[in-house]
C-alpha cells in the first residue's frame, strides 16, 4: 500500500509454430574445403605467437625463398643478388656465357688427374703430371685472352671506370663455373650474343 508499485514483469512472447517456423540449418552455404583452410590460415597468421602460426609463418617463408629462387634462375633483376646486379654485370656474364672455355672443365680434368696419380706405374704417373701442367697452361692461356678481350669491350660499352670495378674477378669466377651449373642461368648461347 505505502510501497512503491511493482513493475509489470513482462513474459516472453510464446513463439507460435504458424507465424514464427523454427529455422532449420545454419541459414548460410557450408564453405567450401578450400575456403575453409583458407581462412583458418588467415585466423593462424593472426596469430604469430602460436604454434599454428610458427608454422605457418615457416611455410610463407619457404615459399617467399622458392619464389626468390625461380626469378634469380630465371634472371629476374629483381630477385638477382647485389653481387650480380646491374647491366655491367649482366654484360660481363653474356659475354663469359658465349664463349667455349677451357677453364669450366677443369673441375672434371683434375678428378681425372687424382684418378690416375693412383696408378702405381711410374710412366702413368709422369704422363699424368706432363697433362695437368699442359692443362693448366692451356687454362691461363685462354682466360688471359677472355679477360683481354673483355677489359676491352668493356671500356668500349662501359667508358666510366668506377662501373668497370670488379668485373675481372667476376668474370674469372664465372669462367670456373661449369655452364649449367652457371647462376644466373646462361641468356646466350655459346658463339652468340644475347637477341642474335
């Protein structure tokens, strides 16, 4: 009577069968599987402290390396180390790359060398030191052509000499290398140069 009058406590409306139909489902497509890991990736890499996301962090980073290696094959400037970059490099390996030297094989020419020096027969071994000194020789006479040659077409395309620093080594490093095991892959053929 003397109290403050009590709030009508509503009751929840009854859902009536006819007017409100109970849905069935989830009311939105199921994703597809690709979807799904799809976005279960996106939630882990939200996420780089976990486990799922060290993992996932992993694989992002295999494949940024995998990338990275096809356009270095491919001779992408882009994905080229600092070493190989810029057009005097580039110039300085199509020229290495068109030729036909001595020195690629010379890998292979001391295997054999070691091979033989096995053989206890003392005319073998003499016939074996008289070859490698010959292939050695037959080494330095070509590569100092090479670099001749190349120090003066060179000069020739590149006239400023600070753009000119580095390339004997590098082109002597390039020579050692067997051709197709060559990185960057050669972009000419032996005997042309590039867009012949």
């Amino acid at each position: 009577m003397f109290g403050l009058p009590k709030k009508s406590v509503d009751t929840p409306p009854v859902a009536n069968p006819e007017t409100n139909p109970v849905q069935s489902g989830k009311g939105r497509p199921t994703p597809s599987r690709k979807e799904a890991e799809a976005a279960r990736k996106t939630t882990i890499r939200a996420k780089p402290g976990t486990k799922g996301g060290k993992k996932a962090s992993r694989e992002a980073d295999r494949m940024e390396r995998a990338r990275q290696r096809e356009g270095m094959l491919a001779g992408d400037p882009r994905y080229l180390p600092a070493r190989d970059q810029g057009p005097v490099r580039a110039f300085v390996r199509d020229f290495v790359d068109g030729r036909y030297t001595v020195a690629e094989y010379f890998i292979f020419m001391a295997v054999v060398v070691l091979l033989l020096g096995f053989i206890n027969n003392p005319s073998i071994q003499q016939l074996v030191s008289v070859g490698f000194f010959l292939m050695a020789t037959l080494i330095v006479v070509d590569t100092t052509i090479l670099i001749i040659q190349l120090s003066i077409r060179t000069k020739k395309a590149f006239p400023e000499k600070s753009d000119r620093r580095g390339i004997i080594l590098y082109a002597l490093m390039r020579t050692l290398q067997y051709r197709r095991l060559r990185m960057p892959k050669p972009r000419v053929q032996r005997g042309r140069k590039k867009g012949k």
